[in-house]
C-alpha cells in the first residue's frame, strides 16, 4: 500500500510539474530590473510577471485586479468597480506617488499626487506586466520607493479585432472595441474603445457614535464602536475610453511609435437612506458623499534603435478636469494638472562579459488647483467665489548609470548609481484670505547608489543579494495642498523643517513635510 501510495503521488507530481512548466518559465524575458532584456532566472531583483493569457483566464475589468495575485502589492478598492483611482501598496508603503507605473516605458502616474486611472488602460491591449518589488530609483527615479509596475503593451503581427459585450447586476456594463493591423509592411496601427458603466451599490454607510436603539453595530479600524444608521446611496460610474496608436517601422531594428488615449469619467452617488427616519437634508455631512469627474489627454512618442542600443521616450499628459463637490462645505475643488517627460536610454556592450545602461530623464510637473464656493451645494456650476487657490511646478534632471559584470557562469554583479536634482516653486491662496503665499524656488540633489551580487549554483536556479538606496520626491498635492476647519490652517511648507546634510551645510529636505499652524 505503501508503494501505490508512493508511485502515485510521484506520478501525481509529475503530471503537477508538466503544468507548471506551461505557466511559470525560467528564461521568462523581463525587462524592469535593468532596462534591457534579461531571463527573469538571471535578474537580481524581485520580479512577478502577469501575461496576456493570465489576464484572459482572471477575466478582470480593471488591470490592478490582476495584482491580487502578486506577493507584497496590496491594492484597495474600497468602492469596487467605481473605484477608477485605486491605492496600490507595495510593499506596506502607502502612498500613490511611491510606485512608478509605466505603459511601454512612459510613467502613467498623474502629476498632482501620483495616482493612476488603472480603469483607462486597456487589458486587451496589454502583452504583459512586470511587477518590480523594492527600490528602484536607480533606473526609475523618486516615484520607485516602493517599486515598479511596467505594463508592456502587444506587438501588431497580423490584423486583429476583438469584441466584448457583458451586461451584470446593477444596470453594470463593460463593452470594449481592440481593432489592430497592418497599414503596410513597415506601418503597424491600433484601435481601441471601452465603454463602463454601472448604477453601483451601497459602499458608505452613516456611522453615529452615539447608541441607537435598533442600530447594527460595527467598529473602527481603530476599533471603535459605532452605530449604522443610514447609508450614502448607491455609488454610480460612467468612463469612456479611446485611444489610437501608430508605429512606423524603419527596418528591423528600428522603429517610432506614436499613441493617443484619451479618458472620461464621473462618478456620482444616488440618494441616500436614513433608517430611522431622520431630515438627512439638514445633515448633508453626514448622508451626503462627494461627487466628481475626471478627465485626461495623453500623448507619447517612442524611438526604438535595438541594433544600436538607444531608445528615446516623450511622454505628455494633461489631465485637465478633476474635480469633486463637498456638499457639507458647499464648495469644489477643481484640480487640472500636467506632466512632460523625456528619458534617452543607451545599452552598451562594453565587452562579452560586461553590459552597461547609461540614461537622462527630465520631468516638469505642473498643478492649479482652485476651491469655489457654491450658491447651491448641490450643483457644481452654481460657483459664487474663489476660497482658496494653489499652485506649483516641480521639475527634475536625472542622469543614471548601471553596469552588470560576469565573472564566471556562477557568479555576476551589478552596480548602478543614479544622480536628481529636483526643484519646485508655488504658490497658496488661503480661505478668508486676500493675499497668497509665495514660496521662491528651492532645489534638492540626491545620490542613489545600488549594488547586487548573483550566485547560479545550478544552470536552473540562483540566489542573489541586493542593496539598494531610494529617494521620494513629494507630490504637488503633498507640496502645496492646504485644509481650514475650526479656525485653524493646515499648511504644507518645505521651509519649515531644516535638515543637515552630510556636508556639514544647513539646507531644506522636500520629502519630509510638517504642518505650520497659521491664524
């Protein structure tokens, strides 16, 4: 009985071992840890990949979903498919502006607090995603904390179309067009429309922390009692997606690519629900939640040179609606922003055994946010006056280095070094103020060294050991935002802390932030 036992799970195994052989390969080509092409068993990095076909089995509607499935990402969609703007944590740091997400290269982080729109890139169009976990701000900057999300988009080798119509509970649909072909031999294009829409359900109840006969109870996430009361309604969303897309091939190893996406979205909540019977008008804080809308151009151009080593990336974004209404504060919040970008990248073989990525980046981020109030709360163009006002730029250079050596089959070790200098003005407009605040330019200059030794024991496996510096640049949002309530402001100001640099020279940190109480 022993031997059955034993020869069929043996046998079970193997069968087991065949299929994971389908899914998971070791010479999986990656490209996130390093900027070029690397087996995924050769990279010295922590390194998830997602295909096109892992996609297609999840059947998602938004790409962050397929992150569930990936060790360390944490992403909260605390209003399920409504949540266009989802948080998505990597490795316990919780900040939108922590993790870099780059479509085919060009970072798709907003500029006014680096949050993505994941609802707006198109799952039929994705090849593949690499997920980066740990500091990458070598290669990526001060947005890579945390770590790299890379979504590389599909390569057009014949003409493709596909259609996808669902209806679901709740009036919820999700239609998208994906038309792809060849124009002629060298000129590849794409095509690509979605539509998603739903009437939404119940996401925010109305807490009272007084005891109400009759109420269901819950908690906190500091664990504290509270009574539900009532909820917000349900949460309502409408997004349409298009974009177009060209790629021109020169020859076989070079090729200029040019994409449009453009997004809209808004989403609203329907009317609310007091279980005890209460005048929720006359508590429009508390059953009233906010509405808004989003909106977004994006541009990008790609020069590709693989023979020669050299690729080149512009990249335009400007989001030029978003907006939210507090109904409690009678006021909204518009919050237009805009960011460029230029990175130049060159692959060196300096020798058989030593490859080397050399990079320049520049970026200028650009916000102007405005607060009005509102004659009607409940209408967002009933706007009376400005309350409050800000704006700001950040701009940054950066100029990087990486360089792999292989001593011998077992052993390789890489070290890169990475050089920022960053700089951001603005200005604030305060509530019940007539004169703004103006802060002159300041700048901050950062080294990011990282270093990492492999070890291949085996043709099949490897252990490596990684050391890594990071840096995080802070957000416009982080940078320039400011709050009013109970008399008192909450101002953001780079200037109010001062550091010691390592030189010994007196001079102003812009990742650490404090609040200046201001009357």
């Amino acid at each position: 009985m022993m031997l059955f036992v034993l020869g069929s799970s043996m046998n079970a195994f193997a069968q087991n071992n065949d299929v994971l052989d389908e899914n998971f390969v070791l010479d999986e080509m990656v490209v996130s840890a390093t900027r070029s092409e690397k087996k995924l068993l050769d990279t010295a990095a922590s390194v998830s990949v997602i295909t096109d076909k892992d996609l297609n089995q999840m059947h998602i509607n938004n790409l962050d979903e397929a992150f569930v499935k990936i060790p360390g990402v944490y992403v909260g969609r605390l209003s399920g498919i409504g949540s266009t703007t989802s948080q998505t944590v990597m490795r316990g740091v919780n900040a939108a502006n922590s993790v870099a997400v780059l479509v085919d290269g060009v970072q798709v982080n907003d500029s006014y607090n680096g949050s993505v729109t994941w609802s707006a890139i198109p799952v039929d169009m994705v090849k593949r995603v690499e997920v980066l976990r740990g500091p990458a701000s070598v290669l990526y900057g001060g947005n890579a904390l945390a770590g790299v999300i890379n979504i590389i988009t599909k390569d057009v080798d014949k003409t493709s179309v596909n259609l996808k119509l669902s209806y679901g509970s709740n009036n919820t649909q999700n239609h998208s067009l994906y038309v792809a072909g060849k124009a002629s031999d060298k000129l590849d294009f794409n095509v690509n429309y979605e539509k998603k829409k739903t009437d939404g359900y119940i996401t925010d109840p109305v807490l009272s922390s007084k005891a109400v006969i009759g109420a269901e109870t819950t908690t906190t996430n500091t664990g504290a009692k509270r009574w539900i009361i009532g909820n917000k309604g349900k949460r309502q969303w409408d997004e349409n997606t298009v974009g177009v897309g060209f790629k021109y091939h020169f020859d076989e190893s070079k090729s200029l690519a040019l994409d449009f996406t453009k997004n809209e979205y808004e989403y609203s909540y329907s009317a609310p629900t007091s279980y005890f019977g209460d005048d929720i008008i006359k508590k429009a804080g508390t059953y009233f939640s906010t509405p808004g809308e989003k909106a977004s151009n994006k541009y990008n151009m790609t020069y590709n040179d693989s023979e020669n080593g050299w690729k080149a990336v512009v990249g335009y974004s400007d989001q030029y609606k978003q907006h939210d209404t507090s109904i409690s504060k009678a006021t909204d919040s518009s919050k237009p922003n805009t960011r460029f970008s230029f990175d130049l990248q060159k692959n060196q073989t300096i020798s058989a055994n030593n490859n080397a990525v050399f990079g320049l980046n520049y970026r200028k981020d650009k916000m102007d946010a405005t607060v009005y109030k509102l004659a009607d709360k409940f209408n967002s163009d009933s706007k009376i006056a400005v309350d409050s006002m800000a704006s700001g730029t950040n701009k940054s250079f950066s100029a990087y280095v990486m360089d792999e050596h292989k001593f011998s089959d077992r052993w390789t070790a890489t070290a890169g070094l990475r050089y920022d200098k960053w700089s951001t003005d603005g200005r604030i407009l305060l509530p019940n103020k007539t004169e703004a605040i103006n802060y002159d330019e300041s700048t901050y200059d950062n080294w990011s060294p990282s270093l990492s030794v492999m070890y291949k024991p085996e043709a099949d496996s490897s252990v490596y050991l990684s050391w890594g510096k990071a840096f995080e640049a802070p957000s416009l949002y982080r940078m320039y935002s400011s709050s009013y309530s109970s008399n008192v402001y909450r101002i953001s100001n780079d200037r109010i802390l001062l550091t010691r640099f390592d030189d010994g020279n007196d001079g102003y940190s812009p990742n650490v932030m404090q609040n200046l109480f201001y009357d």
